[in-house]
C-alpha cells in the first residue's frame, strides 16, 4: 500500500528506503522503539505500478522462528501496519487490475494442486489462457450482436449486412458447439481438480476396509471378522499415477437391526449414488447371495471394478456370474498394484496430457459457461422459430454478460469477497 516503505522505514536501520530504487535489496537490521536489534535482515524495495499488486511492497526477510518474525510483525503493527485480510494480496491485485478473477482463482487452485495434471492446470489459469480463451468467445458473440443492433438502428445502411435468421443459424450453431466442448472437457478438468470420489462397496466382511488400507498404505479403518464393523463411511485420498481418488469405504450393505449400522448401511447407499467410481467388493471365501446379486444390478451403469477378495482362501464363489473382474488378496502388494493400474486403466485421466485452456476445472467457472450455453441455446430455438432479432439478441447479450462473470466483469462484490475468502491468510 502507499504507507509501505514509510512504515518499513521507520523500524529499519541502514539505507533511507524512502530513497533507494525499486527492486533492490538492502542489508540492515530491524530496530525496536528502544533502538536494540530484533533482527539481521535483507529488505527488497517494490515501487508501484510494477509489482504485483500495483502498487508500493516492502519484503522482509529475516532469519525465520515464530519469535523474531511475530517480533517483526509486532513491530510494523505498532507503526500503522495491519494485517492482511485472507486473500488480499491477490484481491488486490485484481481489482487494480493487475490480473484477472480467473488467474486469481489460479493462484488458490496451485496452491491446492495434489498432482502435476492439477498444477498444471492452474498454471493455465494463471498465465491467461482462460481469459484469452473466454475474450475471443465474447468477441463472437459482440461481433453478432453488433450486427444485429446496427441493422435495428440503421436499417438505411445500405453497406451493412442484413441479419436474417438464416445468417443467425449457422453462427449461433457453431458458439454451441465450441462451448458445448469445452463444458465436456471440463468434466475431466474437474476430476483431475478434484479427485474421482470412490466408493468401496460390498456386503460386510468381504474386506473393503482391508482393501481401503491396502491402498492408503495405512491402517485408517479397523479391521475384524466381525459383520458390521465398520458402520459409518471412513474417508482417505491417494494419487493413483497422478489420479486423485476420493476413496470412500462404506458399512456393508444388508439388512440389519443394529440402529446405528442401518444408519451407517443408508450412508453408504447416498455415497453410492454420487461416487464417479465404484469398486465392488465380493467374498472370494463365500458363495453369492440375492444381495451380492443386487449390487450387482444397481452398480451396473456406473463406473466399476468387480474385486473378487480373499484369493488365498479356498473358492467357494462362482465365478461365472462376473464378465471382468480382478482375483486379490489385500495383504499382496503385487495384487494391490494390478488394481491401481486397473484404476489408472478405466478413469483415463492419467492419459490426458494435451492439457490447454479448454480444459476448465472452476466449478464457478463452468456454471457460468453452462449458464451462457442455455442463452446460446434459447436464441437458436427462437432462431429456427422465426422470431425477429430483438428477441434472439436479448439472449445473445445475455451469453455474453455471463461469460464476462467468468473473468471479472460486473461481478457483486459480495462474490467477489467470498471468492478471495477461501485463499490461505493474507495471499
């Protein structure tokens, strides 16, 4: 802020700093009120406007420890600083127009990158692909909408191309289809974001908890022979081959009259409707019953892998009832290592390597794109209805303020706010 360098100023001993240039560093110390040395430091000088907030930024480095640095901290408080508000180095940075709300999203979205497909997708973000790519989008659609309105407001340009819906069609046809593709890749940016969510599913004791500790190389669920042991959902995170899986291991699936393994067995029922990946567990030791078949037919249009567990026990499983399906014992790593792969094999996400700014992983992002594609949708329905283009141009304008919401433009600032909320203290 404009008070920087003063206020560093006055708590530091060696070269006026109101007086050197921008971007260099000076050796000195940092004094307290009674001119005694807290610290041996260097001290980097940013004058505005080229820094990254636009405007002036004192960098202290000092020698580390939670004492001298909350000593320094104290100090630069006492002299008129204060502490920063979660995410306002980069808020500020954007409202000064520095970067853009997609690259500030960026900045939280490295931070929490798990895996390099991740991090490499914020740092699409962050160097302005998405806006460049969400720029270009609008001036389609402007340049449209331009049209249309200089023919409403001057019919008597002879020059000027008239706009019918059949010129209309076949633009408005192809915004769909450009964004209609990138909303399909944003699925996949989103799984690799965020992780597949995971659900480990089968009837008690046929080893899910045995098999969610195999996997995260810890003991997180406990382990017995007894039915109904796990009686709530146990959660747990691993990179399978720069996949992240969201592994969930759920109460067995049966009826029972414990209350609280019913609520646990209704949980795991909710889990299995939402999770992007299903790994159903069955009994290697014991043959099939109605229920077994059940999940069977309620898994069959998601996304699956049947394990068939305890291989080491004797068969009394038939195996005819499954097309594909792996033989494990939780307790053989080279058996754990064939299901990874398996997982790598049927997500695909590890195969995506092309990344580009088509691959949109914003959850408020995509929202708005989808938003934008219901408006693009709603002017070529009124297109091929013949409707004049008035009408057609109130829903093109409106795609285009949607779109504009992605990268910043008339956003509310209590968005605006809540956005920059969820980054770490002050960055």
């Amino acid at each position: 802020g404009p008070e920087a360098i003063e206020i560093a100023n006055k708590i530091f001993k060696g070269k006026d700093l109101r007086r050197v240039k921008s971007h260099t560093v000076h050796y000195g110390h940092i004094i307290d009120e009674n001119k005694e040395i807290v610290d041996e430091v260097l001290v980097t000088v940013f004058k505005a406007p080229k820094t990254f907030t636009k405007e002036d930024i004192v960098e202290i480095n000092c020698h580390g420890g939670i004492f001298v640095t909350n000593k320094i901290l104290e100090l630069l408080l006492l002299n008129g600083a204060r502490l920063a508000e979660p995410g306002e180095f980069t808020k500020r940075a954007f409202l000064n127009g520095r970067i853009d709300l997609t690259q500030a999203e960026a900045v939280c979205d490295i931070i929490e990158a798990k895996t390099n497909s991740s991090l490499k997708l914020a740092n699409i973000g962050l160097r302005g692909d998405i806006r460049k790519l969400i720029e270009n989008f609008r001036k389609e659609i402007l340049s449209c909408i331009a049209r249309i309105e200089v023919n409403i407001d001057y019919p008597e340009y002879e020059d000027e191309i008239e706009i019918t819906n059949t010129y209309l069609i076949p633009i408005i046809t192809d915004l769909l289809k450009k964004i209609t593709e990138i909303i399909k890749k944003s699925e996949t940016s989103t799984l690799i974001k965020e992780g597949i969510n995971t659900a480990i599913i089968g009837k008690p004791n046929v080893g899910k908890s045995s098999l969610l500790n195999a996997l995260l190389h810890e003991n997180k669920a406990i382990v017995t022979n007894i039915a109904g042991t796990t009686r709530d959902v146990v959660e747990g995170v691993i990179n399978v081959g720069g996949v992240i899986l969201n592994l969930i291991d759920t109460a067995g699936i049966r009826e029972t009259n414990d209350i609280v393994e019913k609520i646990g067995v209704e949980k795991s029922k909710e889990v299995l409707k939402d999770a992007n990946l299903i790994i159903l567990v069955f009994d290697y030791n014991s043959p099939l019953e109605e229920q077994d078949y059940e999940l069977l037919k309620v898994t069959e249009d998601k996304t699956r892998i049947i394990v068939i567990n305890k291989r080491d026990l004797p068969r009394k499983i038939d195996l005819t009832a499954f097309n594909d399906y792996l033989l494990i014992s939780t307790f053989n790593e080279d058996d754990i290592n064939k299901l990874e792969e398996k997982i790598k094999e049927i997500t695909k996400i590890s195969e995506v390597t092309n990344l580009d700014s088509t691959y949109i992983g914003n959850a408020r992002h995509i929202a708005k794109l989808k938003e934008a594609r219901n408006y693009l949708e709603s002017a070529l329905q009124s297109s091929k209805m013949g409707m004049v283009v008035d009408v057609i141009n109130i829903d093109l304008t409106l795609a285009w303020k949607a779109l504009g919401e992605i990268i910043g433009e008339n956003n509310p600032e209590e968005l605006i706010n809540e956005l920059f909320s969820k980054f770490c203290l002050g960055k």
